[in-house]
C-alpha cells in the first residue's frame, strides 16, 4: 500500500471515530500525505518500531509515539521520536549513497506460508468499512 493511501485510510478512521497513528521513516512522506497525527522516527526504512531483537527498545518506541494520541491536537502534526539509530549520523550518507536496496514490490500478495495466505483469504478485507472506502 503507498503511503499516500495509508494518510487517506487514518482520515477515513478519523472521520468515523477510529483515532489514529501513522508512524514513518521518511519525514518528507509523513508531511506530504497529512495524517491526522504522526509519529517520526529517524532509522533507517523498514525499521519504524526500532531496530531488530531489541524489544525493549521497540516497547519504548511504541510507548513514547503513543503519547501522541494526548500531544498532538492539530491534523497533519508530527511527533518526532527522540531515539537515534547510532551515536551520529554517519549511517545515512551510506544509506543515501547505496541506492534502494529493498526487495521489490509486487502486484499480489505474497505471504510466508500456505497458512498465512488462508489465513488472509479468511479475514475478508471488504467487510471492513474503512477498507471498502479507501478501494
């Protein structure tokens, strides 16, 4: 899903009730796309709850961008997280200069097991409101 949908999905939960939290990587992306409230986090991609197989680090993370649900009162603010993913900031001339190196994107669902994908199947995504809204 592009992020630009998943800004339009948080407005429709707003609009519905549904309080919401976007969180993100790439500060440019979370202000373009305007969700009601989100949560920056200054990592690399991939990587926006924290870094691997530190759960403790993950848990404060995700407790301290929760605290925006009572901190940011206007649409479209960002909290911006006060962890770093190194003492400087040496890592992102790498990541900058390495191009993208993610897996690439495909045009049907791909899952990890046979169980995952009945799975998936079961829970059918238009009887979800805000899903039907935002297909």
């Amino acid at each position: 899903m592009c992020h630009q949908s998943v800004g339009l999905i948080a407005r429709h939960a707003e609009a519905a009730g549904i309080p919401t939290l976007c969180m993100g990587s790439a500060l440019d992306i979370l202000q373009a796309v305007y969700p009601p409230r989100a949560a920056f986090l200054d990592y690399l991609l991939g990587h926006t709850t924290g870094k691997p197989f530190e759960p403790e680090l993950q848990r404060a993370i995700l407790l301290e961008a929760l605290e925006a649900f009572s901190a940011l009162t206007q649409p479209g603010q960002i909290k911006r997280l006060p962890f770093r993913w190194a003492e400087d900031d040496d890592w992102k001339d790498g990541v900058m200069n390495d191009g993208d190196t993610r897996t690439p994107r495909q045009d049907t669902p791909q899952y990890q097991t046979e169980a995952d994908r009945v799975l998936a199947e079961q829970n059918n995504p238009e009887a979800c409101e805000v899903c039907a809204v935002s297909a």
